[in-house]
C-alpha cells in the first residue's frame, strides 16, 4: 500500500504575497501527466488454474461490480480471508493492484484503504496496535462509509475562537464564521458548499489562524491523477482542508470543502460500469470456460 505523504502546508497560493517573481508572471507549472488505467500482467489460465479461491474471490467482486451498474451504489463487502494462502493472495494482489486513493483512518488502531487499480473496488485493512492485519476486506462502492464515520466520530458540531484574535489576523476570523454557517446549513439541507481559499486574501498569519482552529482530523486521503490532491478531516464535522498540487508538487489551489468525503474521491457510476467490463475480461483470462460472469 502506497505511503501517504500529506505534509501541513500553508494554504496558498493565492494567499501569498505578491513577490518580483510573481510580478513578472512567472506561474506555476499545471499537471502534465494522468495516471491512466494500465491492465496488470497476468499468469496464463493453465499456471492459475489450481488457485480456485483467489479466482472465486476475484468472480465475486465481478458480480459485486455488475450489481452496481444500475439505480443508487450500494456498498458490498467482501471478506478476503486470513486463510487465504499466499499463493491465492498474491493473485488477488496482483489482479487488483493499487489505484490512485490511498486513505488512512483513526491514530492508534487504524484503517488503512487503497483503491485497486479498478475504480470503485477497494482494498479496507483494519489494523491492530502491533501494526499487523486484524481484517482484510474488500468493498464495492463509491467511497468507503468508514471514512465519514471516522472522520465524524472525534470532530465537533461547532467551533469555538476568540472574540479577540491575536495581532495580524485580519479575514480568517470571516473565513470561519462562514465555514461555520455553511456547514450548519449542509446539516439542515444537505447543500454542500466550496470556500476557496487561494481567492481570497489571506495572510500566513491568517493561514496559521484558520489551521490552529480548525485543525487536522482523523482521515488522511491522497488522490493521484492529474497531479494529485492532498484532503484532510477537521474537527469541525463535514469540514474538509483539500489541496491540489501539479505534477511539480507544487500547490496550485487550496480550499476548504464542506459536505460529506470530497467528490473527488468518489467512484463515479461510469468508472464502475469501466470497472466491471476490465474485471470481467481479466476474470475470463485466467479462468476459462469455467467463469460464469
């Protein structure tokens, strides 16, 4: 599983002062490449053909896949098994691979989730103090439900600052108000709101401020695709810090998201209906005339 690399950083740009540099419109680099899907390498059917449970494990999720395909994602999960031999694990490992979300969840006992490298299938380990596989699992559906619920369970309904904010805050304290607000209105409403911060003209002051009161929650997520995108819980609850990089690693733009797990992590219904048609190919390769998809 894919380290998750999500320093704090300041919130810019955009929240920067304007340098000679910037004067001269020396802009930062956008993304210039895209994780596409790669098909993994696969064992020919006759050298598989004695790893019944990693195939039968593997024609499962297909046929998870294929019943999300229509009406609302349902979420479905699917026991992988500590008795998996490792010869039939390794094919599973193989099959699956590692996508473009890497999620960690909860400080002590932690949840560690990857994306496979097809969208919408998830690889959810549930790991003890010794840092050892206490449950491995994998979901169909758009984004794991444990990312919410743990990233809610230690957070706030409400924020709390002082009335006198320390010398050389000047707009955070209007940037929190509005955070605030929207979230209350999300919980009446379900209206999920965008505070972008590299619009507005924020001080590093400002920045530290907004970071010290809001704070990081119990939920690191890492998406990769057109450069990537780093998103951390608060603990204020349905807040989120999310923040695109290019393919530099350099911030592009920094925004406070308010609603449920940030869309971009979300299985869309077309990647799993994509999903569904690249598992079932794979399914057919290794397993013959005995798949029945």
């Amino acid at each position: 599983m894919k380290a998750l690399d999500i320093p704090v950083v300041a919130w810019g740009p955009g929240s920067q002062p304007v340098d000679e540099v910037d004067a001269q419109l020396d802009y930062l680099t956008m993304p210039k490449d895209m994780t596409v899907y790669t098909p993994p390498p696969l064992p020919e059917a006759q050298d598989v053909a004695h790893l019944r449970r990693a195939k039968a494990l593997l024609l499962e999720v297909c046929n998870a896949l294929a019943a999300c395909r229509t009406g609302e994602i349902p979420r479905i999960c699917i026991e992988v098994g500590g008795d998996l031999p490792d010869e039939e694990l390794n094919l599973v490992n193989q099959v699956l691979g590692e996508g473009e979300v890497s999620i960690k969840l909860g400080h002590t006992a932690t949840v560690l989730i990857q994306e496979s490298v097809l969208t919408g299938v998830w690889r959810v380990r549930y790991v003890g103090l010794a840092d050892c596989h206490m449950r491995d699992t994998i979901e169909i559906c758009d984004v794991p439900p444990i990312v919410a619920a743990i990233a809610d369970s230690g957070a706030a309904d409400d924020l709390s600052w002082p009335d006198a904010p320390p010398a050389g805050i000047l707009n955070a304290p209007s940037v929190l108000v509005e955070v605030q607000d929207r979230v209350r209105r999300y919980r009446e409403a379900g209206a999920p709101h965008t505070v972008n911060l590299s619009l507005l003209p924020l001080s590093q002051q400002d920045i530290d401020y907004l970071e010290r009161v809001l704070g990081m929650g119990s939920a690191l997520i890492l998406s990769r695709g057109y450069g990537s995108c780093r998103i951390s819980s608060t603990q204020l609850k349905a807040a989120w810090w999310v923040q695109y990089y290019n393919s530099q690693d350099l911030p592009i733009q920094s925004m406070i998201e308010i609603g449920g797990v940030p869309e971009i992590v979300r299985a869309a219904r077309q990647d799993i209906e994509d999903s569904f048609d690249r598992l079932k190919e794979i399914v057919q390769w290794i397993d013959g005339d005995e798949c029945k998809v």
